[in-house]
C-alpha cells in the first residue's frame, strides 16, 4: 500500500460525512457531527435497557424507546440499573451543555444514548428510531433490530425550530394533531403554532364566553369550502371531511371546537415530545367568528369585508379591552408555553373613525390609525406580560411601533427591510417568509430544494447581530384550500423535511439530503402520512415532436409504478403501466400518474403533443440588444387585461427580468422582440412566476402560467429553426412580491439562463 492510499486509509472515519454516508445514516435533519464506525449492534427480546440512578429523569424517554422497540422485537426489552453486555444505556451526561444536545454512541456490542435534559435524550431516541428499519413505527412480526455502528454528537443549530397549523379556515381533530406532531418529533422541530382563531372560526372553548364556539366555531359554507368542493370533483383529497358537518336548522354547518380539556390532552401530548404548543388569539383584525358572536366588538357594528380585510375590533371602547383580556386570562392559564401569538396582522383600520376614536387618539397623543394599532398591540401586551407571558406578532405590527419586547415574526417578503426594522427596534425575530416557508403554496419540482436552500439568516443582515436576534424558523400550513388531513399531508411532506434540516444542521449538502429523504418515504408510509410524491421528469406538459418522438419519464424512486392514458380519463390503478419508451407518431394528449406500492397516488401529468415544422425565422433590419419591457401599475387577474390598460413607460432590458421602474405592489410587464437562436431544434421553456404569465414565441403558445398564484413552474416546447423568431412574454403580479425566471434547454438538455445575445428588439 502506498502512503497516500494508507493515509487515505486513516483519514476515511473522519472525511465521512452527510456526503458520504447517506445510505448507511440516512438521518433528517443530519447530525452536526458524525464518525462511521463498522460493524452493527442487533437488538432482540435478550437485549437489555438499563437506565441507572442519575438517568432517572429519563424514564419518560426510556418508555418511548421501549414502545418504539416493542413494534420491532415483540416485547418489552429487560430493564436493569447498570449497563450489561450487548445492552441498550440511557446515560446522564452533565458535560452536554446544550439543552437539547445529545451523544449517541452505536458499537457492535453497546448502545450509548447520553444527554444532560430530558429534551436531549427524547432527540436521541428519534436518531435512533430513524436508524431502525421502517417498519418498526407498526406493531407486527417479531424480528431481529439492527443498527449501524456510530458515533454522534449533536444539538441544534436554532432554538426555534416551529411548524404552524391554521386550524381557523378548516378544522382538523385531536387525532390530526397528534400524527402532526408527531411527524414534528420524528423531525426534531420543537415548537408547535397553532392558528385557533380567524374570520372563518374561533376553534377554542373560552368558558366566559361560551358564544365563541357555540356561534363562532360554526359557518354555512363560504366561498373557500365552496372552491375545495368543486376542486374535489379531480381530487379527492379536496373534499371537505364529514366528520366537521353537522345539520342545524335545516342547514349544512361546517366547524368543531377544541373544549380546554381537549387542549389540555394536546398539550400534555406535545410535553411528552418536547414540544411547545403556541396559542394564536389573532386581534385585533381577523376576528369576524368573535364579532359574530359579539357584535358589540366593532367600532361601527358592522361584520364585513373592506376592500381586502375584515373588520377589526374597535381598540377605542373598554368593552373591547375587557373581552380581550378575559380571553387572554383563559389562554394564559391553559397553555404553559410562555409565548402567546396575537397576530396584529393585516388589519382594515378604516372602521376606527369614531368619535370614541377621535378621543383616544387626543387623549393619547396618537397621530394616526397606525398609531392606534401599535397602542392596542402595546396594551394587551403590558397585560400579557402581567400574566407571565411574552408576546409575538406579525410583522405588520412593525408599522405602528412596537416595544422591544415583543417577538415579530417576519411573513412579508415584499417587506424587504422588516427584518433590520426589527433588529434595530431590540425585538427577537423569527423568520417565516411567504415566499418560501409558506407551504399552503402549492409544490412543484422545485420547492423542495428552494425550502432547503433558505437561509435562515439573511445575506443583507450583519451576521454578528442577526445571529444574536433571530430566534430560528418556521414554516406554516394556511388551510383556505387544505380541507382535509390528507391535503395537509400533502402540503407539508416532504417540505417539512427539508426545513427540518435547515434549522437543526443549518444544512449540509442537497444531493446527500435528496438521498437520505428516498429512505423515509416508506417510513412515512408505515406512518400512514399522505405525502407528495416526487416529481417524474424528463417530459414538457406541451411537448413538439416534428415527425416522431416517444415519451420516456425519469422515475425520482424505483419502486413507482407508472400509470397512463390517452382518452383523456385520469389513470387509476388498473391502467396500463407506461412502458419504458411510448412511441408518439401523431398529436396526442397523455395523462399520467405514479404510484407508490402503498397504494399512494402521485400528482395528474397531462401531457400534450402537438406535431408541428420548424418555425421559420423572420428578418429584422439591424435589430439592437435587448427587450422592449413596457410596464403597467395595476391589478390585472390575467396577463391578458394588461392589453386594455395604459402603460406607465416602456424600457430596454437585457435579460428577462422585472426592471426596477416597474416594480410596484401590483403591477405588469410586457416584454417584446426577438429571440436569436443559435441552431435549429425543439427547445423547451421553463417559465417560473408568482403570480402569472405567458410566453409566446414564433406566434405559437409555449408556455401558460397565467394567474394569480405562489410561485410555480410551467413549461412547454417549440420547434425553431436558426435565426431570429418573434418573442412575448407578459407578467402580472397581484401583490406581495414577485417571482419571475425564464430558462431554456434544447434537445433534452440541462435547463439554462437565455444568454443575453439571444436577445434582441
């Protein structure tokens, strides 16, 4: 052996990392240090758990361990209060400073999990049940466990590691939350926000008000419930869940409640896996179910939508104050979490135009409405904090002014300064952006890799001060359009993954991630969670051929089974399974569909093939670089509106991008003129917006992304021969910031940006 393979040799237990070991420790998140080791340590009904005197804190723990290994080996493991050969130890470790850090040491004749608190030792039980097989999460036949040899040392890398419920818009049981939560533990996420009330229901049994839920917990159908019905005629999983309709006065009624002592059971529940349940009371906007409960919570008696929020409670009447703080004596004593959320976002301020208004503002030196916001919000916060308790808002509370002490958590993504505002202002911070942790926007191909590339310390902040005010993140499940626990499933699996890693590791490397998370989807089949099925690839949903092609799909994981048709029915599981190439002679539409051995159904492809000749090139008499980008301010729910409205100015860019004159909070752009294509062939065009657009080239529709929704990826051919071909492109944004991204590939090959010489008008 050379020196340099012996030394390779030598170093190879310590250069193993997340990008090597991904198959042996498929971990999510990854741990912050991990050495490979050889060799396995088996677990069988003779293995023994000791836990000895100092390690009885973790007696809850070693009872979730013993349960865990119950499923795998059939029976309880022995127990003893000193460690024996080829046993398991729960050990006391007063060195581990962090309080959720841990030591997990696997040899082929020892199991060592060590951890200074409770919440520790939990976390190490999740490391380990993620080295155990899958199917240990159900009972079933007695088998021999394996697990790798290793050695671990871990904590996280953010105290605040949340995932939030919108529990308001559509209701989900005692039983969702549990599975939710624990998908929460398995992830090592320790913070649980909960969403109890909005406009459309106030989900929390207050016992001084009992009209909160016996009014406001019920609603006739809205205009969201009837949105999921009509989707659900596609999908089922848009069906609203009988189990939360109920017949009252000769109407169908949609809602439910958590009574206090079902809370009490959720978080007694959530204690039991280290995790902190968060109570969102949102005032003084989004609180139509109380105002229908209580109309004398209003400033001018009305319970109705202005032109984009509902009215708020009136911060001007003591009758208000005296609701609040009622309510809030009920929360603050219910849950044990020192934190209570009241949103403060989002507010119509227009109703506080009283005269009981006009006082307070004098009386109080308030300027204006913003002023009266930032004194109710301060308020309720000095009560809070009476109660023993923190307060946390929306970011929108910002704008009034805020006191130090409250904690903001960052939303607005358009709000690109919020962040340093409330830095500077001394407030802890907790990031969750719409614009990538907001999992009620729908998923495509790239939203997996977008959450795990989220930092969560932004680039433009000062590293020393951010680090010192940002708390960690959260991503959160708004459920307008999730009716159900399966779409909820669906929402957040396999996103939630990601974020996991991001706020525990800080991240390590994508492709060793994308490798580890193959090995959870049959956990989280054993775990009955609905998850989104990876995306197949290799295909446009509007493919060209010019005289033959076939359609040949990439498979993300080997064991779907892929399904098509081309009558225009959605494939089901008795449909042919696809082929490893379908031959495409004429114009043709296929749907397809994955499924999982489970039985799990993935996204429906619709793929269409047009047959169409080479575009022929135009001429341009000396055309100059660029597009022609003509903008427009307004509010356009399709691209196409922009055509009967008048543009504020037109500009030349050299990329496809929004230029800085157009930006506004709604607006639109049309881009025109040429595309110079080098070579002739089928190019396929990716088109990335939040909101909408189009592109058109050679007259022919390539790719239609229109409308009015989160940033998703469309994309579609055309057949162009060399040379110069006519190109538009329109874009709307609605509001709250904007995403657009053009790429291209030709023939099959990596998408790309469009070089700026191609670009001519």
């Amino acid at each position: 052996m050379t020196r340099f393979w012996y030394l390779l040799f030598l170093l190879l237990p310590l250069a193993a990392t997340a990008q090597t070991a991904p198959e042996r420790y498929p971990l999510i998140p990854y741990p912050a240090s991990l050495t490979p080791a050889t060799g396995t340590f088996t677990i069988t009904k003779n293995t023994q758990l000791a836990l000895p005197k100092d390690s009885k804190r973790f007696a809850q723990e070693a009872e979730q361990l013993q349960n865990l290994l119950r499923n795998g080996v059939g029976a309880s493991l022995k127990t003893a209060k000193k460690p024996a050969a080829n046993g398991i130890e729960l050990r006391y470790d007063a060195s581990i400073t962090a309080p959720e850090g841990y030591k997990l040491t696997i040899t082929p004749q020892q199991v060592t999990l060590a951890a200074k608190e409770p919440a520790g030792m939990f976390r190490a039980v999740q490391t380990v049940r993620q080295l155990l097989p899958p199917t240990v999460e159900k009972a079933g036949k007695s088998v021999p466990l394996t697990l790798p040899a290793v050695q671990i040392q871990d904590q996280p890398a953010y105290s605040w590691r949340g995932m939030h419920l919108d529990v308001s818009r559509h209701f989900f049981d005692v039983a969702y939350l549990k599975k939710y939560m624990d998908l929460l533990a398995l992830y090592k996420f320790n913070k649980l926000h909960l969403h109890l009330t909005d406009d459309q229901g106030w989900r929390l049994e207050i016992k001084k008000y009992p009209k909160l839920t016996e009014v406001g917990a019920w609603r006739t159908f809205n205009n969201q419930d009837s949105a999921c019905i009509k989707k659900s005629k596609d999908n089922p999983d848009f069906a609203l869940e009988p189990k939360h309709l109920r017949q009252r006065n000769g109407q169908t009624e949609y809602g439910g409640f958590y009574t206090q002592d079902d809370m009490r059971g959720i978080i007694s529940y959530a204690a039991a896996r280290h995790i902190e349940v968060i109570p969102e009371i949102d005032m003084p906007g989004h609180m139509m179910a109380a105002i229908r409960a209580y109309p004398f919570l209003t400033c001018n008696g009305k319970n109705d939508w202005g032109k984009l929020f509902s009215t708020p409670i009136c911060p001007c009447n003591e009758t208000t104050y005296e609701f609040v703080e009622n309510v809030l004596t009920e929360v603050a004593a219910l849950f044990p979490s020192p934190y209570v959320h009241i949103g403060a976002d989002e507010v119509d301020k227009t109703s506080w135009s009283t005269t009981a208004c006009t006082e307070l503002m004098q009386k109080e030196g308030i300027k204006d409405v913003n002023g009266l916001q930032s004194y109710f919000v301060r308020r309720v916060e000095r009560f809070l904090q009476s109660k023993g308790k923190k307060m946390i808002g929306w970011d929108d509370m910002l704008e009034g002014g805020i006191d130090a002490s409250a904690t903001v958590m960052y939303w607005r993504s358009w709000v690109k300064d919020a962040p340093a505002k409330a830095i500077r202002n001394g407030n802890p911070l907790i990031m969750t952006p719409v614009s990538t942790l907001y999992f009620d926007n729908l998923p495509d191909k790239n939203s997996v890799e977008k959450v795990y590339n989220f930092d969560v310390v932004p680039a433009d902040l000062d590293p020393a001060t951010a680090q010192k005010a940002i708390l960690g993140a959260q991503a959160n499940l708004w459920t307008e359009q999730v009716p159900s626990e399966n779409r909820a499933d669906y929402m957040v699996m396999p996103r939630m993954t990601a974020l996991a890693e991001v706020v525990w590791t800080n991240k390590t490397q994508y492709a060793s991630y994308l490798s580890r998370l193959r090995q959870h989807y049959p956990r989280l089949a054993q775990l009955n969670v609905h998850y989104r099925v990876p995306d197949l690839a290799g295909f446009s949903e509007e493919s060209v051929f010019t005289d033959k092609t076939s359609l040949q799909v990439e498979k993300p994981l080997d064991n779907l089974i892929l399904r098509y048709t081309t009558d225009g029915s959605t494939p089901t599981p008795t449909s042919p399974v696809l082929p490893a190439a379908l031959p495409i002679t004429e114009p043709t539409t296929v749907k397809l569909v994955a499924f999982t051995p489970e039985g799990l159904r993935g996204d429906t492809y619709t793929i269409r093939y047009k047959q169409q000749p080479y575009a022929a090139p135009v001429s341009a008499k000396s055309p100059a670089p660029g597009l022609t980008a003509t903008y427009f301010t307004g509010y356009f729910k399709k691209s196409a509106l922009m055509q009967e409205a008048k543009a504020n100015g037109s500009t030349t860019v050299t990329s496809v991008q929004v230029p800085k004159q157009a930006e506004a909070d709604q607006f639109g752009v049309q881009f025109r003129g040429y595309l110079d294509v080098p070579e002739t062939g089928i190019y396929t065009f990716y088109l990335t917006c939040d909101d909408g657009g189009t592109l058109r080239l050679a007259d022919r529709m390539v790719v239609d992304n229109d409308g009015l929704h989160s940033a998703i990826e469309k994309t579609g051919q055309v057949a162009l021969a060399k040379g110069l071909h006519p190109i538009a492109l329109d874009f709307v944004e609605g509001g709250g910031g904007y995403t657009l991204l053009l790429k291209y590939s030709k023939d099959g090959s990596e998408p790309r940006e469009i070089p700026a010489s191609w670009l001519k008008h």
